[in-house]
C-alpha cells in the first residue's frame, strides 16, 4: 500500500535514481521520453538545497549527459564508478574490467534479437525487455563470469541483468557525497525503483536518513516523484 512522501525540508541532501524514477522505463535508454519542465524542477530543487542534489544512477556518464535536466549536475554513473563534481571534474574508480568479457557478453546477445549489451567502464549490463526469452542464458553469463572474478557480482534489475564491481555501488556513491560540501551535515534521502537502489537506501538509513520507494511511496508513478520534487519551490 502506497504512503504518502514527506513534506521536503530544506534541510536535506537528496540522491536520486534516473530510470524508472525521475523518467519513466523505456525498451531502450535513447527512447525515454523527458518532461519538458523536469530541468526547471531540478534546479528549483538544487536552489532550495543549496546544491545538495545529484543524479546517482546506473547509466554510463556519456549516457547521463545526454539527457537535458542533468547537464552540470552531480551525479554518479555506472553505480558510482564515476562521479561528476560541481566543478564538472570526473573521478573514476580506476577499476579494471577483466579482458574478454565484453567480447564474450556481445557474442551472446546477437543469438537474440531485441536484447542489447550496454558497455560500461567497469561492467557491462544485458538489457532483454524486447527479447524476455533471453533472460536465463543472460543470468547464466553473468553467474559465470562472476564465479570466474570474486570482486564481480551480478545484479538482476528491471530487464536487465548486470555485472558489476563489489565495490561499486550506488550506497557507496552517497557516502562519497556525504563526505562533501555541500552534502555534508545534512540528512540523506534516496529516492530510487529497482534493486540496484537498495544499496543507497540501506546507507542513507545507516546515517539516520530517508529511503523512498517509487512503488511504496509514489504509487509506482515517476509522475508522482517529479509532483513531489516541484514542492520544493518556495520551501523555507
């Protein structure tokens, strides 16, 4: 059952999730459709927080700086394996994807039609929503490849099926931030919709923070975070 959001405090520093939370799921990321006043929002949000705002999602950079609302903002791609300051500088993890991988995750995909590997920096995800039928042999690369590298796990997302570095998660992220100006000495909140995000809801708890659940706490709409996230306008 749905509960309401809290009322947003000024207070606060707010991580939020892309994908199926601020813009609804697409077949394919260059599909989503973007609000036109989403951008507008962002920075009456960033405004209200004294830029204690970033985007922490598992996109690649390339792919976050593609969409409009997220130009020159903090923001954590791939999980965190790479962080955009406020200066527009990037920290990279510096972790190594272990050599044929991609090679191998490629091949598979082209025995099906509509599935498509997403390369990242330090893992790569298979994407199969337009072809479902190609989830178990997907899973069986990724259990695999994770049981041949200890530092690698995989992660089962919202059609897609992920392998990723231990130590790069979107948990980690937040505290990156939290270490920061001008994150640091505020309460934490995450806002996020799939697995992946369980990591940063578990860290902002951890330091006495807020986890808000697209489904539990929006009523499953990104309609409804992008209503919640404009009454920050004018919040004192």
């Amino acid at each position: 059952m749905s509960r309401p959001p809290p009322q947003p405090r000024t207070d606060w520093a707010l991580f939020l999730d892309i994908d199926g939370t601020l813009i609804n799921l697409a077949s394919h990321p260059d599909g989503v459709i973007i609000p036109e006043t989403l951008t507008e929002t962002l920075a009456a949000v960033s405004h209200a927080l004294n830029g204690a705002l970033a985007l922490v999602s598992g996109r690649t950079i390339l792919g976050i700086g593609e969409l409009p609302f997220a130009a020159g903002r903090m923001c954590a791609a791939e999980h965190g394996a790479v962080i955009r300051m406020a200066d527009g500088s990037l920290r990279a993890s510096g972790i190594v994807f272990p050599d044929g991988w991609m090679r191998r995750a490629q091949a598979l995909v082209r025995d099906w039609p509509g599935a498509w590997v997403e390369e990242k920096s330090c893992g790569y995800a298979f994407h199969y929503r337009q072809a479902p039928e190609s989830q178990p042999a997907m899973r069986a690369m990724a259990q695999a490849m994770a049981a041949e590298n200890s530092g690698f796990e995989m992660l089962l997302g919202n059609n897609v099926v992920e392998i990723r570095h231990c130590d790069l998660n979107k948990g980690a992220a937040v505290r990156f931030f939290m270490e920061r100006p001008p994150f640091a000495d505020r309460i934490p909140v995450f806002v996020g919709d799939d697995v992946s995000d369980e990591d940063g809801f578990a860290a902002v708890r951890a330091m006495g923070g807020i986890a808000l659940h697209v489904a539990h706490d929006f009523g499953g709409k990104t309609e409804a975070v992008r209503e919640w996230l404009a009454r920050f306008r004018g919040v004192d």
